[in-house]
C-alpha cells in the first residue's frame, strides 16, 4: 500500500511526470497545464472549478508528502504548482489556441520573474520547514504569477489584442 501511495503522489507532484524532465521541469509541468485546460475547454466552469480544487487539495497534500519524503522544501520535481497557476492564468478567457500560448508564455513569465507580490509569498512559503505552510507556500506563489498572468490577458483582450 506504502508503494502506491508513493505512486500517487508522485503522479500528482510531477504531473504525470513532467517534474522528471532533465530540462526546464517547470516549463514542462506548465505545458501539461496547457495541454489539460485545452483538453477540458468544453466543461462548464463549475466542472472545471470543481476540478481545480481537486486538484489544488491533492497538489497541496502530494507537494506536502513529497517534501516530507525527499526532505526537500521546495524540490524542481514539484511541477503540480505550474499546473494550477496555469489555470488560474486562464480561468476568465477563452480556451482558443492563440489565448492558450499567450497566457504560457506571460505565466512563465510572471513565474520565473517573481514581481510582487509573487516573490513575497515564495519567500513566505521558505520561512516554514518541511509542514502544511511551507506546501502551501510551494502552490500559492504560482497562483500568484497566474493571477498576474490573467490580468495581462485580459487587459490584451480588452485592448482587442487576444480573442
């Protein structure tokens, strides 16, 4: 049983193993983000939102185990983050290709900048040791960059930038 519980959270931390990728691992579970928003564009949003709260509890509780585990804090492995900031980076626009890049690449922008306050909360998640609050500190900083991404999207498409 002890296996596939480690089976499970790895699944679940790495994305379904985008984590493992020798290069740019957040890059990688960013795109498993994309490739889910796009697979699930016609769900409703209370599909999808019911979806990505399942999946941020599991993401905090695998991130959670998986520190507890390797003894690492914040280990590159964990990618389920990039998942759900990736959702939040789209959540309010259309689920069209030309929006769908857009918002990739002003997430990993915002993701590997860390402006305010995405870099406040990544150091905020860092002052805990290995707990629930360092976990949740892992996940809330690309919520962060997410949430900084949708305003960007939306004030392109406002500008009649993005469709």
């Amino acid at each position: 049983m002890k296996s596939l519980k480690g089976l499970v959270v790895s699944l679940i931390v790495t994305a379904g193993g985008a984590g493992f990728s020798a290069k740019a691992p957040g890059t990688v579970g960013t795109l498993v983000g994309v490739l889910i928003v796009f697979l699930t564009r016609d769900w409703s949003g209370f599909a999808f939102g019911a979806f990505s709260l399942v999946l941020f509890f599991s993401g905090w509780w695998a991130s959670l185990e998986w520190s507890r585990n390797t003894g690492l804090s914040d280990s590159q492995r964990i990618v389920v983050d990039e998942v759900l900031g990736y959702f939040v980076a789209t959540a309010l626009l259309p689920r069209e290709p030309l929006v769908l890049a857009t918002q990739f690449v002003l997430f990993r922008f915002f993701d590997v900048l860390k402006p305010p306050p995405v870099r406040q909360i990544d150091q905020w998640g860092k002052r805990f040791s290995i707990g629930p609050l360092q976990s949740l500190g892992v996940i809330l900083d690309d919520l962060a960059a997410g949430a900084l991404a949708l305003g960007a999207g939306l004030a392109l498409r406002s500008f009649h930038l993005l469709p």
